[in-house]
C-alpha cells in the first residue's frame, strides 16, 4: 500500500500560522477576561435575617425565600434581579444570593416569597399558599442600605 507523501513548504507553514493568529489572540483575550462576568448594575447589600410564625416558633419545613425587587429597571436591559435564601430549621438566612452565591440583596422594597426548596408552595397546612406567590404574596419588605438583618413573620394557618 502506497500512501501520498504530504509535502509542506516553507510558504503554506506560514499561511498556517497567519491563519491561526487572530483565532489564538481572539481566544487569549477572551482568557484573560476572567469568569467573574459584569459587575452587578445595583448597590447590593451583605445581610441576613431570620423568619418564624408571629408567635417566634419557626416554619416546621425545608424552605427558601425569595426577595422579588418591586422597583423600576436602571435601564431596559438590566432588570433588578430576585436575591434568594435557604433557610435552616431555626428560621435564620445568611447566605442571600442575588448576582453571585452569597453576595447580598439589593435594597429598596421587595415582595417575599415563601417556597419549598424545589420552587414550590409549602403545604397549606404550615403556610397559607398565597406567600408563594410573587405577585400575590401579603408579605412586603423594605430592605436598608445599611445591612441590618430582616425579620420576618408570618400568621400560622
């Protein structure tokens, strides 16, 4: 069997390597970028808090709780983005992620949504269902600048 012998000259190798260096620049610019992405358009704020029934006995279930932003865009492309929690059996929050993990909530007023850890409403019999409801939900906070911890308490069914 007879294979071709490939020959390269010293022309074609270097049409190679002038084909290769806008790819190769392209992908070391887009390296040395980083992973972090844009920084976040909002004031985001480092804070915790906790919530329980109104008698201060917590929420006996796995939950998460998302903070729904209630106040208009910087411009048409950058929406306030929910910041989210997951809540230990003690009712206490601490890691609110609203850009990156743990990074914080953007202040101003927010709609308080009250999920199983899947994204789904907890059983009436421990909440009623209308706190997993972004746009229903009874429960408003106004979140500070200033990182104090947000309390809230919700009625037993």
């Amino acid at each position: 069997m007879h294979f071709p012998r490939m020959v390269l000259n010293r022309r074609s190798a270097q049409d190679c390597r002038f084909r290769l260096a806008p790819a190769l620049l392209a992908v070391s610019v887009w390296l040395s970028a980083g992973c972090g992405g844009p920084a976040a358009p909002y004031t985001i704020v480092a804070t915790g808090g906790n919530i329980t029934y109104e008698d201060g006995t917590p929420i006996p279930a796995s939950i998460t709780v998302r903070f729904v932003p209630q106040f208009a865009p910087v411009n048409p492309r950058e929406h306030p983005r929910p910041a989210i929690a997951e809540v230990d059996a003690a009712g206490n929050f601490t890691s609110l992620t609203t850009w990156k993990y743990d990074d914080g909530i953007i202040p101003g007023t927010h709609k308080v949504q009250i999920l199983s850890p899947l994204g789904q409403p907890l059983p009436a019999r421990m909440l009623a269902p209308e706190y997993a409801d972004a746009v229903n939900t009874p429960l408003t906070i106004e979140v500070k600048g200033d990182g104090s911890p947000i309390q809230l308490r919700v009625p037993k069914p």
